[in-house]
C-alpha cells in the first residue's frame, strides 16, 4: 500500500457499520449517501476485500469488516477525543456540565449567571441529562450526579444530601381532612416516582403498615414533572426538598406534613483527577459550587 491512507474511505466505512446504512452514515458526515457509497467502493477496490454485504434493512458487516471494524472505530474515536483535546487548549475556555434535568432546571441553571458574571472568560455549556457519561471520553468536565458516591477511577466531591418532602398544592390540601400524621396522606392521591418506591419505603421509615394505596397513582420519571402534577392538584408527591423549594417559597406548593426523610443518596461532583485534568476552570467551578451551597435558599 501507498503511504497516503484512504482517511476519507475508512470514516465512511467506519460511519456506515456504525449506523448501518448508507443515509445514516451520509447524514452523520455530512455528505449525500452516493458519497459514501462512492468511498466504500474506492476502499474495496484498493483493499481487494469485500466489506459490507446488502440486506433487506441496508447493509451489514463481511466477515472481513467485522474483523478490521473495531480497531477503526476506536482509532476513528480517539482522533475525534484529542481534537476535543485541542479545543480546549484555545484561549477561550469551554466547560461541559452534565446534570439530571430536575437539578439542572430547579438548582444549577438558575444560578449560572452568576458564574459567568464572576468568569466572562468562561463559557459553561450545560447537559440535562441522566445518561452515563465517560469523562475521558464525552467531552464532559463536570458531571453532577445523585447516587451513593461509588464512582471508580474518577474524584467525586459531595456536595448534598437532599431529604424527600410530601408536598401538594394548597388547593388540593383544602379539600382534604387535616393531615397529622403520614398516614394521614393515603387520604390524598399519591404521585408516584418511576420505580413506585419513595413512597412506599417513606411510609415504611414511618412504621406505618404496607396498604396497598401506598404504591396506586401515577408514576413520573422525574421529580420535575412529579412537582407540575403536584401543582395541578393531581395529588400528593414526595420530591427531593431542593427542587420544590421555589414552588414552596412562592405558595403554588406546601408542605403537606413536616416529616422530611433523608436520604442515603446525594449529589456528586465528578471530574478527572487532578492530574489529568486539561481545564484549569475545573476547579474554579467546583469552588463556586461549594459557596453557593453554603448560601441560604432564596
């Protein structure tokens, strides 16, 4: 083989076993799919090996590519990390967050201003997302996540534990008899989290039997949403204190009881050990964080 390699070819070979057809592979480059199919067949012809095989579905691997295809992806994947790398070594500096939806909406996003007031220089690019994210990998600086601080291979700073409150709109709680004691609450509708469990195991720290109200009502992924049904007079939730606390603070929601549970889970700062950090900004945010949990609620 000649010492100029068939870069172009390889991509398209690379994008259309990862997406498995022509079209896909073209949109994800960018170009029209006789493109691709134009490269494929250069690479074929320069290779002497048949790549991929027509289906009914688009194409599928050879045997020959099913071979070759991992090595380029992750050779395609780590060119596509040290470009990333470069980015960050321009005099502007970006900083990825990632954060569940309900922290992002209700805790971090209202606050950011702030940061960027404190740090112009600093662009904060924030992802409202639960999805597992490989700091070595995804392009993320930051990830913010609520679990029991089991993160290998990353730090993990604690930022809070946040207590689950059984909250409703006023509306909904005139209508219902005095609530005094949790069991009080099976009175009301309850609005349930997506697994069906807070509730069930609030009551159980209560020592209140198991009643099988205690697991009726719907079910919603997030807290966020948990909290709209809430102040539509749908039912009762239990929902993590910090994303009610401006619902609560402006009336639209209310505390139906005050017994707040804690939790064993909180919330977690990940990032890349110091030493492998690019982003001097890191730990400038990661500061900022910690005053601003130090502040009172507004």
């Amino acid at each position: 083989m000649g010492a100029v390699l068939p870069l172009l070819a390889l991509r398209a070979f690379v994008e259309t076993a990862r997406h498995g057809t022509l079209k896909a592979a073209a949109d994800a480059m960018g170009v029209t799919s006789g493109a691709i199919s134009q490269q494929l067949k250069l690479l074929q012809e320069r290779t002497g090996v048949v790549l991929f095989e027509r289906t009914r579905q688009g194409v599928m691997l050879s045997a020959a590519g099913t071979r070759i295809y991992p090595e380029l992806k992750q050779a395609f994947d780590q060119i596509e990390s040290s470009l990333r790398t470069l980015e960050r070594l321009k005099g502007r500096q970006t900083l990825r967050i990632s954060a569940a939806p309900s922290f992002a909406a209700t805790w971090l996003a209202p606050r950011l201003p702030g940061f960027s007031a404190q740090h112009p220089q600093i662009d904060v690019h924030l992802d409202a997302t639960t999805q597992r994210v490989d700091l070595r990998r995804d392009g993320v600086d930051i990830a913010i996540r609520h679990g029991l601080g089991r993160y290998p291979g990353v730090r993990a700073d604690h930022l809070f534990a946040p207590v689950l409150l059984p909250v409703a709109s006023p509306a909904l709680l005139a209508t219902a008899a005095t609530i005094n004691t949790a069991e009080d609450c099976l009175q009301l509708p309850l609005l349930q989290d997506a697994d069906r469990n807070d509730w069930r195991l609030w009551f159980q720290s209560m020592d209140i039997a198991a009643d099988p109200r205690m697991e009726r009502g719907p079910a919603f992924d997030d807290d966020l949403l948990l909290i709209r049904a809430a102040e539509a007079s749908q039912g009762i939730a239990l929902v993590r204190d910090i994303h009610a606390a401006s619902e609560i603070a402006a009336g639209r929601l209310a505390v139906a009881i005050n017994l707040p549970w804690p939790q064993t889970f909180a919330y977690y700062a990940l990032s890349l050990p110091a030493e492998e950090q690019l982003q001097p900004c890191i730990p400038l945010f990661l500061s900022w964080l910690r005053e601003q949990l130090a502040l009172p609620v507004a």
